[in-house]
C-alpha cells in the first residue's frame, strides 16, 4: 500500500474510521503513479487545499487493464449467489459509513450535508439493488420457427469496463456503474472526475474490505484523462464504456469508443423543462421546485433548469418559490446548518453567471440573488429570474447551479413546443391535478425521464437515461444490467 494516505475528520474533529489511500488502485494495491505526479483536491467551501492524490499516466492505465483483465474470467465464473453476497456486503458496508461519508463529500464537493446522506444511501442501494438482480440473469430458450433447431440465450459478462464519472454525485455515479458491472460478471477501472475523487478512493477501499476480489475493482485518477482513458479505449481486452458527464466529453468519447467498437453507455447533460399548470397544486409544486432546483445546490443533471408557469398560477408561484428559496441557509457544505452549499470550483460561478448576465440582458427580471457572493470558497446564492425571454443562453444550457429561470406561459401547446425546444432530453417535471392531462403532456415530452407531480425521478430501481443528446442507454433497474452484458445466442440441433 502507498504511504500516502488521507484521514478526513468526522463530525466532532476526530479521525475518520480509516485513512483513505490516495494511490491508485490497481490489482490488489494501492500505489503511486510512476512519475511522482500528485493532483491537489480543494475545499470548494474555502478554497483551500485539502490533500493530493496520484495522477495517473498512460502506463499505469494499462496496468489497471491488466489487472481487469487478469480477474475477468474468475469473477465472470463466480456462481452469482456469491456475486450477490458480495454486493450486499459493499451495501451494508457503506451504510455502516454513511454519517462518514456524507461528511467526505461534502468537503470535497461543498454539498450540503443533509444532500450527501442522501447521495451515500441512493449509491449504497445500487449494491443492495444489485444483488438482487445478480442471481436474477435468466436466459431464452425457443424453437425456431422452421421447427430445426432450438434457440438458445444467454446473457454473458461483456467483459473489461471502463467507468468514467463527474463530480456532482462522487458516490452515486461511481456504485450506479460498478454495481450492475460487477453483478453482470465483469470487471472494472473507475475514472472519478478531478475534483472529487476522495469519495471514490473511499468507496473502492470499502468495497476492497467488504470483499470485492483483486483486480475486480480498479482506481485511478488522471489530471489530463484524454490520452490515458484514449489508451484504455484502444485496449482490446476492454469491451465497455460507461460515461457519465457532459454532451461535450461524451461525445469525444464516443469517438474513441468506435475505434474498437467498444459498447458505450452515456449518461450525459440535461435541460430539464418543470411545467406548472393553472390546475396545480401551488404548494406541492413548490416542493417539487424546490427538491428539481435546490437538490445539490442544482448541481444535477436532472435538475430544473427552465420553469414554464401557466399564467394563471404564474404570479403566486414566482413569490412563494422567492420565499422559499430567499430562506435557504448559504455555507460550508459540512456545516449542518447549511441547505445550499459551495459550488464544485470557480468555472462554474463563471459560468453561472455568464448565463444569469445574459438572461438579465435580454429582459429578465431578478426576484432574488442574481449575484456571486463575496466570500472563500464558490458560493452563488439562491436565485429566481423571472420573465424569462426567448432566446436567452439558460434556457439552452444547463446553468448547474441555483438558478430558477421562469416562464409564463399561456397555451399547453407553446409550453410543450418550448420544453422539447432543446437538444437535450433527459429528464422533465409536470405538475398539474388533471392526472390524465399530465401523463398525455409526459407522453409528448421528449425526455427519457418525466415526473409527474414530484420533484424527484432518480431511483435505483427505475431505468436512468435520456434520450437525444442526453445520452445511449440505461442504468439502474434491470435494464441497468443488461448495459454489461453480452446476447450470445445458440443454434442447437438435438
Ligand atoms: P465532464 O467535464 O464531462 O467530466 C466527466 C468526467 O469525464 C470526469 O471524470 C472528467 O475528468 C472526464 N473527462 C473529461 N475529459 C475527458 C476525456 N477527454 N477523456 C476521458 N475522460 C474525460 O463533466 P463534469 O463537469 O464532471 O460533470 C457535469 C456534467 O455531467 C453535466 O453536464 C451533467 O449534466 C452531467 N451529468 C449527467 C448525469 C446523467 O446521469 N445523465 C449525471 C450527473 C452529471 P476530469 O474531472 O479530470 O475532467
């Protein structure tokens, strides 16, 4: 095991339950990257460096191939029951983490506490979820029509993984990919993002005491990911891409995918419509606003990026989500006060208030926040611009911060045409007491994702995906599984 290693204090000041290593996993061990490189991981609520972690290259990403590679075909033979025993053992062990954990990520993300109890129990339960469907891998079995032969399938491990994930949920992106991979048979190297891979180290490290075997799981965090996971990509013993990140990477990785027509699964960005019609129940789609805008401070994929507000309810909605969201408390996202914390880094203030500028540009009115405030650490407050114009850059890219852009609207039509009026489709929010209403609107939505009178979707037991350019594919649920296996089929004469 490498020296080097992090304790992150627990709620009182003391010691965490272990030291995290801050190697790479690769195999059975942890270990320093060859070059010496370490990459900085910064406190989003000071701005201040917390510890480093070693920076992978080319050679130490093929090392973690081979590691993956090495343990493919005895963890593809694993009886699935054990399989499964072991997944429940990675739930149980995260859970008994959990308070710990939560605190982990809030330091390195800045989310809120109460965000990242959440995050940790929504990543443990792809394990307990997992284990489940590990034994649950049936096949088919038919005659062909011309009565012949019979048909025979199965569902084989597809072999080597690469997961790639982001920063806004360190935890749940990570278990959402290794849980199904590992269920399926297959073996793995995980590429947490750059700025949060703490919460990654600590998890593979639970796994690893939980008893997931060498080589099954496999960690390395790179500072210039592109030639590292390129080299990777260009492995033929690797047969699976998961990504989740933005539009723009997933595409370039799709590139590099096709080279050895590697299977991609893409979980990517979103611009999520939130429709309130005259009918809704005001204070229920208040709650709903809140959880789709302000879970993760907004840093979400699925979260509401544009309100369309029926004109009706329009004006009474505006002024109970400013009160609503004027109240949240502002800070460190360990303090357990907090209901808004730090953005992940500066680039996405910059951004943020590159698109509220923009807005503001071209017509729309500030109710509350509008600005960044003056600070340590990356903090843009609770904000609610109203009256919204067209054409305006936030309503074509995700803002990923607490920004609430609303719109009034008059006609269902114009607002269905304008929540589909987007590249993305990933995941959409309808509130209104005409339940048959709502499920023809969440029909006609172009979104992966619709839901119907809450401000939730995400769901370990649900299928997790877009469509356009929101991403290829599932994960979660039992469609989640099959992303990681292999149709064979088998012509059998007897
Ligand atoms: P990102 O910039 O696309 O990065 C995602 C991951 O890809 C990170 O690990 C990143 O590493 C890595 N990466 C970047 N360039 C790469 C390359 N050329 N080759 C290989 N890997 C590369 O996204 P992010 O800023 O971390 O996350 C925010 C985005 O994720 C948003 O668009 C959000 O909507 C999306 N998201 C989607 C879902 C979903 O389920 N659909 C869920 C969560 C987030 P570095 O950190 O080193 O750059």
């Amino acid at each position: 095991m490498t020296s080097l290693t992090y304790t992150p204090p627990d709620a009182g000041g003391r010691p965490g339950p272990f030291a995290i290593p801050t190697g790479l996993l690769i195999g059975h061990s942890w270990r320093d990257s060859t070059s010496g490189a370490r990459i900085e991981i910064v406190n989003p609520s000071t701005g201040e460096t917390l510890t480093a972690v070693a920076d992978c290259g080319v050679a130490e990403g093929i090392a973690a191939v081979d590691a993956a590679s090495a343990a493919a075909a005895d963890w593809a033979a694993t009886p699935p029951r054990k399989r499964a025993d072991i997944l429940f053992a990675c739930f149980h062990a995260m859970m008994a983490e959990q308070e710990w954990l939560a605190q982990l990520i809030s330091l390195e993300n800045g989310k809120a506490l109460s965000d990242a109890r959440g995050e940790v129990a929504y990543a443990a339960e792809f394990f307990r979820w997992y284990a489940e469907e590990a034994v649950r891998i049936t096949g088919e079995m038919g005659i062909a029509p011309g009565g012949a032969n019979r048909i025979l399938v199965q569902y084989q491990p597809i072999g080597v993984a690469l997961l790639i994930t982001p920063w806004n949920f360190p935890a749940a992106m990570a278990t959402r990919k290794i849980a199904p991979a590992l269920a399926a048979g297959c073996t793995c190297i995980l590429k947490p993002a750059e700025e949060t891979p703490l919460t990654a180290l600590a998890v593979a490290e639970i796994l690893r005491r939980a008893g997931v075997p060498a080589g099954v799981i496999n960690v390395i965090n790179a500072s210039d990911p592109g030639p590292v996971c390129s080299a990777i990509l260009h492995d033929t013993r690797v047969r699976k891409l998961s990504f989740t990140g933005s539009t723009e990477v997933g595409r370039i990785l799709l590139r590099e995918a096709a080279d050895t027509v590697v299977s991609a699964s893409m979980e990517l960005g979103g611009n999520a419509p939130f429709l309130v019609l005259d009918d809704a129940d005001l204070d229920a789609a208040i709650e709903g606003a809140m959880v789709a805008k302000m879970r993760n401070a907004g840093e979400a994929c699925t979260a509401a990026n544009r309100f369309y507000v029926q004109r009706g309810i329009h004006d009474r909605f505006v002024e109970k989500l400013v009160a609503r969201m004027g109240a949240m408390a502002v800070g460190a996202g360990c303090d357990p006060a907090t209901q808004c914390g730090a953005m992940i880094n500066q680039a996405s203030i910059d951004k943020i208030e590159r698109l509220v500028a923009d807005a503001i540009a071209k017509g729309a009115d500030v109710r509350l926040g509008g600005a960044t405030l003056e600070r340590a650490g990356f903090f843009y407050p609770p904000s609610v611009i109203a009256n919204v114009q067209p054409g305006s850059a936030i309503l074509e890219d995700e803002v990923f911060g607490p920004v609430a852009a609303i719109i009034p609207f008059d006609d269902i039509e114009d607002a269905i045409r304008l929540a589909n009026a987007t590249d993305y489709g990933l995941a959409a929010y309808v509130y209104s007491a005409d339940l048959k209403n709502a499920l023809q609107i969440a029909e006609r939505i172009e979104c992966g994702m619709v839901a119907v009178n809450r401000g939730l979707v995400s769901d370990a037991a649900a299928p997790f995906g877009g469509m356009k350019q929101s991403g290829l594919g599932r994960e979660g649920s039992h469609h989640g599984l099959t992303e990681y296996c292999e149709i064979k089929y088998i012509a059998v004469s007897w």
